[in-house]
C-alpha cells in the first residue's frame, strides 16, 4: 500500500464562531461526506470573541485529510483548521470517568494499579470506585483495558483536546 | 442612534440597499409583514409563482442571466421544504442566491407549532449558509452578510430564517458596509508563485488543452474576455463543461465543442491525449471525467479555483491556484506576455492535426428523415431561426439537454441555463421566468421536454400574469427518453416507467393557461412554426413532435474512458458495460 492509501489517524484543531448551529454544521459535514470521527470535543474557548475549539480526531488517507480540512476552511464560521498530526508539534490529553465495582483483591488492585495510572479516586463506596484519569488516547485505553478484569462497569470519556507545543498560537 | 424600523421594513430596506429589483415569491402566514411591506413600496417587484420551487429556479435564472443575485421569500414549513430542490440545484451550480423564509414565532420554535419546519436544519446542507434570526438587533447585519456570503467567492444560496415576531420587532438599521466578515474572506488573487508554474507548463507543451468551466461564467463577463485573449494567444484547443458554454465562442475554430459524458469526440480525444491541461473554473465532475483511472493518464494538470475544496478532490492536480478565474487569468496573461512565451508551434501543429482528425469523425452527424422531426435537427433549426435574435435558452434534464448543448451553439457567456450538478427536471420554465424577468424584450427558450415540463408546468401561468413571453419549445419524444436509453443500453431494454403516459394535449394546455399552443409533426412544417412561435408576442407552448427512439450521442458509457466513446454509428449497441460501471449514475 502507497502512502497515498494508508490510513491515518490526524488531530484537526478547529476555530469556529461560538454560534447557533456550528457544531451541527461540522458534524453534517463529516456524515454528508462520509468522513470518520474518532473523537469530538468542543467548549468555548473564548468569551470576548465568542470562539469555540473544536478538537477532532479524524481517521483518512492523506488526500482524504486534505479534503476534510478544505471542507471545514469552507464553512463561513470556520476560522482556522490546523491538522496538529502534521502541521505542528503537538499535545493532547484526554479525560476519562472510569467506574469500577468489586470487592477483595480485585478492588485492591485496581486501586493500586490508578495509582500507576496516576488517576484519582474521585468517587469511592464500600465496592466501587470512580477514576478520574487524564492522558493522551493510548494511556486511557490501556487503564481501561487494565480494569476490565478488575470490574470495569462503565466508562465516560471526553474525546481528545489537544494543542500544539511552543509559543505560538493557532 | 441609528434609525429604527420593524423586522419587515429592515428585510425590505436591506434588499434596496442591495441592488434588489426583483424578487420571486409566495405568501404565508409566516411571511405577511413582509408582504405587507412589499405592497407598499415600489421599488422591487415581487413575482408570484405558482410553487416555491419554481421561484429558487427563477432566481437562479434571473442570476445566471444577469450575474446579479437571486431573491426568493417564501414561508414557514411546506413554503421552505418546496425551496430545498432549488436551494441544492443553486449549491451544485455555485448560483448565488438569498432565500428569505418565514419561521414560526421564536417562543413557538420547537413546539411543532403549525408550519413550524427545522428551516436552518433541512437546508444547513443545501446551502452555502444559513441563518435563524433569533434577536431583531442581528437582522440588518445577518440581511447584508447573506448578500456578501451568496455573491462572494464561489457564490451560493443563503438562506435567513426570520420569525414572524422579529418581523413584527423594532431594531435598528444600518446600511450595508464593506464590513470584513471575521472568518469569511474569500481568496481572489492567485498565488503567483503557482501562476508562473503554470505559465511555465503552458510555455512548454506539446498537446495542451484548456477545459474551463461554469467558475469563468460565474467570475463574469471579464473572465471570458480573457479567456477568449488567453486562447488565442497560446493557439491551443479549447474545451468547457456543460456549465461553461458560451465564456468561449462556438463559432471559433479553436473551440471543440463540449466535453464529458456527451461531450464530442474531438474534445473526449484531446483531453485524453493531451501533456498538459489547462482547467479554469471547472471541478472535475464525473460527468466530465469519466473512469478516474484512465483519466487524461499522460496529462501535468493546472488548476484554477476559486474554492479550495475543489483542489485535489476528484483528480490529483500538479499545480493548484485557489483565485478568481478573472484575476487568475489576468495575471497568467500578464507573465505569459512578460516571459515572451512562445508556444512550440510545430507541436501544436502536429497536434492540431491529430484533433482536425478527430474532427473529422463528425460525431454530431445524424441519419436525418424526410417526414419526421428529429430531435437533433429540431434544435438546429431552433438554432438558425435564433441565433441573430437576443436569445436565451434554458433547458430542463434529459436527451434534449444534452441535444441543446450539442446543437445550440453559444457565442458570448449568459446565455445559457441548465441544471447542471442537480439535474433538476422542472428547472426550465421557471428558470425561463426568471431570466425574461430579467431581460423583458429578449427571446428566452426552454428546450424542454415532455416529462420534465410537467414537473413545474404551472410556472406557465406565472409567465401569462406577468406577461412574460417565454417559449417553451418542447422536444416531445414521449419517453423520459434518457431514462429509455439508459435502459435499452444498460438493461436489456426493458422500459420499466419510461413511457410518457397520458400525455396532456401541450397546445390545448396552452390554451386553457391562456397561452398560445403551437404544434409541429413533420420536418416540412417545422420551420414555418418554428417562425410562427417567434412572432408571437406572448408565451408559447410548443409541442415538436420528434422521433420516440433517438440516443444521445456520442455517449462516455458509465465506467469508460474518454477514448472508449460510443458514436451514433458504431457498431449496434451491444456495448459491454462493466458491473461496476453498472452501478454507476
Ligand atoms: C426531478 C428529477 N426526477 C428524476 C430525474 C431522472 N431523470 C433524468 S432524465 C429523465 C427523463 C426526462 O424526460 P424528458 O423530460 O421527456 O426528456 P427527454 O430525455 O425525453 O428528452 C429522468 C426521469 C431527474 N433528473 N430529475
Ligand atoms: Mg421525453
């Protein structure tokens, strides 16, 4: 397989308008074009300009990368689309709520295995806990993996924020 | 303090400060203010029609015809629903176009109040932008970046979604300024790095092409007086879409006619053959391209867009210039000159020759008939009785489209309107309303056909109240004749649906619209009525009975090549399409 056709995971950073509709605009565009998202995260970013980050993580050939970028420069909120996976050096957490129930040596170790994760026991009854965890994509799927034996009940994750490194802005 | 006026009169005063002098519509609860401010004014005039569809199609006729934007007020629910297909034919055609729709009063969204539609939802994916007016402070500004974002760069519909009670509000108004929208900038210069580049490959081919497109309509009547300066000094072939007849003249000999699925031979050949090609305002449509793979396979190709997304879509491109074609071009011709290129002239005759050879295989020649009318030659006539008129020509979807393309022939850009990326049948009386609105002493033409005009046939009694002398020439093939064809070659002929039932009687339906019918059934008569339609000063419908079982051709079968091209006289029909040409549109 070329390069043209391997498939790739990319990081898009998106400055949108924090306006009605916004987020629906995106997320049409990636089904109307059948495009992937792995991970989708948005919150304003800031409220004297009224600017939203959208963080989405996409998977595509490089061409179809390309177009996806093209496609989302074209919405009139869109302000900057910048692919963090090629573009720039780049950061990006992710936040995952990982409830687990269980009781003897299951519970002790997944007690001690957060502890190696360095989550945070942000919830805890005589047989459960709630894990706050924080890292990028690959460290919260391996917690998560590790808990499945110990309990693993459900899961919430935030989807990636990411953000490249250095000074510069987007 | 800036002045303050109701929700209806800041609609009304910002479509003057735009230039608006017409605008195409059908009332509604949602929509009365509005109306009730259009009544008492007269500086626009609004244009009943008899389905919103057919106002979209007439604005886009009337913004095709003149480069002016297109104006559309409907209302709330079914009034915004029956805009959608003309809303998605203007986002395929980059038509600029602003649709204002009535909503629901804003405590009622959400309620499934009476006529309440999700407006911005449904068309968020046909238009270019949307908006829902929600605050009566944001509509003055929302009416002006609505003109700014359907007129500019790749222009497009708009739609405003305005509530009946922010038509009823008191706001303030402030005129339209160059305001530099925040995030919307659209790029018209080329990067002159990727210009001498391109001027560069041009400098040095062997077997070039230019293949423009609908983008150097769109960019204006400058673009193609470039264009026309550009071909003729570099002496290459020149090829256009559908969408781009007319930026190059038909009658010059450097012009090879239009390509794609039912393109010509010569120009199909060149553009397979060719080293380097030339794309200006086109997008690689796959009507045009045919298989991607075998794609102008030996070809460098220079691309010209004014939308970045078009870049690199279709077809990988070896050098990309995101401008306007007007701007573009003018500074291609600057270096071209400034560099002194010279084209190589004993390739490009060489070349020439190969194509005059192509030419040569005269792949519009048809078996004519003495008695009955083909639809072929029934154009052509068309053709030669108008061509000294100020004529334009609409068309709906189907064989006489394509027939129209063929053999109506366009000298100067305007002049032709077709739905080009939807295939809308139905697009051609209303767009023909929309263009005589326009240019009220010109002849307009729909070159129609029988299924597709029954698709929107009331528009007739628009163009009869607005006096409006539009022809309706109808080439009457009783089939949805590109439907048949498609199943005599691609399945076994059997025509499941395809015939014209229970056709009406075109002249007496003319008759009862108040209209005037004119029917023609032999060659021997067409051009008398032909004439006859011409002369007379109102709307006409004109039923050319032509010959049932004609193709189109030359045809690019689904999943061919553009060197794989059928002709009227090849060999039987029996052509081999492959099962995953089959499953192509
Ligand atoms: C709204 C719509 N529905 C269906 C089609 C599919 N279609 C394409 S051409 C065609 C037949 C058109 O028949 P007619 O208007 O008689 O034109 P002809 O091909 O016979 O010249 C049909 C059904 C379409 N293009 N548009
Ligand atoms: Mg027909």
């Amino acid at each position: 397989m070329s390069a043209e056709n391997q498939i790739e995971r990319h990081t898009l950073s998106v400055l949108v308008d924090n306006e009605a509709g916004v987020l629906a605009r995106v997320i049409g565009l990636f089904s109307g074009r059948g495009y992937n998202i792995d991970s989708l995260t948005v919150a304003e970013v800031d409220d004297q300009e009224h600017m939203s980050r959208i963080t989405i993580v996409t998977l595509g050939t490089p061409p179809m990368i390309e177009q996806i970028k093209a496609q989302l420069g074209r919405l009139v909120p869109v302000h900057r689309v910048v692919d963090l996976t090629v573009e720039c050096e780049s950061v990006e957490r992710e936040l995952a709520l990982v409830k687990v129930a269980g009781k003897g040596d299951a519970r002790v170790e997944a007690l001690r295995m957060s502890e190696a994760f360095r989550a945070r026991v942000v919830d805890a009854t005589p047989d459960s806990f709630v894990f706050e965890i924080t890292g990028n994509t690959e460290k919260i799927d391996a917690f998560i993996g590790l808990m499945k034996p110990l309990g693993l009940r459900e899961v919430s994750r935030t989807g990636a924020a990411a953000i490249s490194r250095g000074p510069e802005a987007m | 303090m800036d002045k303050q006026l109701n929700g209806a009169q800041i609609v009304l005063q910002s479509l003057q400060d735009h230039g608006v002098e017409h605008i195409f519509g059908y009332p509604g609860g949602a929509v009365l203010p509005i109306y009730d401010e259009i009544f008492q004014q007269e500086s626009i005039e609004h244009i009943l029609v008899r389905h919103e569809q057919g106002a979209t199609h007439a604005a886009e006729g009337y913004a095709r015809s003149t480069g002016k934007c297109g104006v559309v007020l409907v209302t709330s629910g079914p009034g915004a629903t029956n805009a959608v297909t003309g809303l998605t034919d203007a986002l395929m055609d980059s038509i600029p176009m602003v649709c204002i729709t009535g909503q629901v009063p804003t405590h009622l969204i959400g309620g499934d109040a009476f006529q309440e539609a999700d407006t911005v939802g449904i068309t968020r994916p046909c238009t270019k932008h949307n908006y829902l007016v929600k605050d009566i402070n944001d509509l003055a500004r929302i009416m002006h970046e609505a003109f700014q974002v359907a007129t500019t760069g790749r222009p497009g519909p708009v739609v405003v979604d305005i509530p009946k009670d922010i038509q009823f509000a008191l706001g303030p108004y402030m005129k339209p300024k160059a305001v530099k929208h925040k995030s919307y900038q659209p790029q018209l210069k080329g990067d002159m790095a990727a210009i001498k580049q391109a001027v560069e490959l041009i400098a040095n081919a062997k077997k070039p092409i230019f293949y423009t497109g609908g983008g150097i309509i769109n960019s204006g009547p400058q673009a193609s007086q470039l264009l026309r300066e550009f071909v003729k000094l570099t002496g290459f072939p020149i090829t256009s879409t559908l969408m781009g007849l007319g930026s190059y003249p038909s009658a010059d000999k450097q012009w090879l006619g239009m390509l794609g699925m039912h393109g010509t031979y010569e120009a199909n050949w060149a553009m397979h053959d060719c080293d380097v090609m030339i794309n200006i305002g086109a997008r690689f449509d796959d009507r045009i391209t045919g298989t991607l793979d075998k794609f102008a396979p030996n070809s460098k190709k220079i691309h010209v867009d004014i939308d970045p997304s078009s870049i690199n879509k279709n077809v990988m491109v070896d050098v990309a210039i995101v401008g306007d074609c007007a701007h573009v071009l003018e500074d291609m011709l600057r270096v071209y000159k400034s560099d002194a290129v010279t084209p190589d002239k004993k390739a490009l005759a060489s070349w020439w020759e190969e194509i005059e050879g192509w030419r040569d295989r005269k792949c519009l020649a048809y078996k004519k008939d003495a008695k009955a009318i083909k639809p072929q030659y029934a154009v052509e006539r068309l053709y030669e009785l108008t061509k000294d008129a100020d004529t334009y020509i609409t068309t709906e979807v189907g064989q006489h489209q394509m027939w129209a393309a063929q053999y109506y022939r366009f000298e100067d850009p305007n002049r032709w309107m077709t739905s080009g990326g939807l295939g809308t049948m139905g697009y051609g009386i209303p767009a023909a309303v929309g263009v005589q609105v326009a240019h009220p002493k010109s002849l307009v033409i729909d070159i129609a056909g029988e299924a597709s005009v029954q698709m929107t046939m009331q528009e007739i009694s628009t163009a009869v109240q607005y006096r409006l002398p539009i022809k309706i020439f109808i080439l009457n093939n009783e089939y949805m004749g590109m439907v048949r064809q498609w199943q005599e070659l691609l399945h076994g002929g059997r025509y499941s649906s395809s015939y014209s039932e229970a056709l009406p009687d075109f002249v007496k339906l003319a008759e009862a619209y108040g209209a005037t019918g004119i029917r023609a059934e032999t060659a021997a008569e067409l051009d008398d009525a032909i004439k006859r339609m011409i002369d007379t000063p109102g709307p006409v419908i004109f039923d050319c009975i032509v010959t049932k079982d004609e193709n189109c051709f030359p045809m690019i079968p689904s999943g061919a090549a553009h060197n794989e091209m059928l002709l009227a006289d090849s060999e039987g029909l029996d052509i081999e399409v492959s099962d995953a040409g089959k499953a192509l549109v």
